[in-house]
C-alpha cells in the first residue's frame, strides 16, 4: 500500500519528475540521462541499472537489464533486484501522476513470484490518475500494482504497492 497524506508546502515539486522525463527525452540519449538522474535522487536504483523506457501520467514503463550483479545462484534475476524494480516502477508513475497537494511513502509491498525471472526484465505501472488518488480521508491507503515480463512477454512477477 502506499500511504498519502496532504502536502504541506505549496507549488511544484521538489524534482517535478514528468517535466524532467519530457525535457531529456527531446535528446540523444535522454532516457538514459533521465535514468541516471532519477537513481542520483534515490541511490539504491542504480544498483539494478534501470532504464525508464516510457513515463506518463498514469503510466510507467521501466526495464533492468539481465547482469551477474542482479542474479542469484541459479543465473536468474534476483527476487529482490526485480523488487527494486517493481518500486522504481512504482515511484515513477507516483511522481508523474499525483496531484500536487498530495504526497505518499510506500508502506509495504505485496509480490508473486511467478515464473524464473531470466533476461531484461520490463515493468510496467499502469493507474487512472484522474481516479486512482481521491480518497475520502486523509491521510489514507492506495495500491499500486506493477507488473514485470521477461523478453518473451511471460509475467514473471505481479505486485501491489
């Protein structure tokens, strides 16, 4: 679940997310500029070494590369690395789809393993923005779910956050 609360201070973001996506995809290797800027915010992300493919309100599209320093014993993607993943995902569609008064913190994580985890690894977030944060009291609870597919489209893990 991911916790919302009114925000206090007034006006744009600290690091209006959206606005930045749009501006460096315009240029040669933007994505990946992007990509580097949003893991230099949150640190722990570049350990998977993502890269949002597609970000708009109501929609992120994230995707980590199949490397030894993500797998586990058996040369699949690590249960956590997809995890990583899954709340990168979630963090990008959050930042470019809540309303301006609101702010959120994950507050846990559900996920189903479901099948070996092999290859570059694409999650996507998909919310109705115009719905998907209208709760009758705040502060309160919203899910958010992220689904990751290997190269061959195959789910390999669902999640709610």
């Amino acid at each position: 679940a991911l916790g919302l609360h009114c925000n206090p201070i007034v006006g744009d973001r600290a690091m209006n997310v959206l606005k930045l996506y749009q501006t460096c995809v315009a240029y040669p290797m933007g994505k990946q500029a992007f990509s580097l800027m949003f893991c230099m915010k949150a640190p722990y992300f570049w350990t998977i070494r993502p890269l949002v493919e597609e970000l708009k309100p109501g929609k992120s599209v994230v995707s980590m590369p199949h490397r030894r320093m993500t797998c586990n014993h058996i040369g699949t993607q690590h249960a956590i690395a997809c995890c990583n993943l899954v709340e990168m995902a979630m963090g990008c569609v959050v930042e470019a789809s809540l309303p301006k008064h609101l702010r959120w913190l994950p507050r846990g994580m559900e996920v189903e393993y479901k099948a070996k985890a092999v290859g570059t690894l694409t999650a996507t977030s998909e919310i109705d923005p115009d719905v998907h944060f209208k709760l009758d009291k705040y502060p309160g609870d919203v899910d958010i779910p992220v689904t990751v597919r290997d190269p061959k489209g195959t789910e390999v893990v669902g999640a709610v956050v």
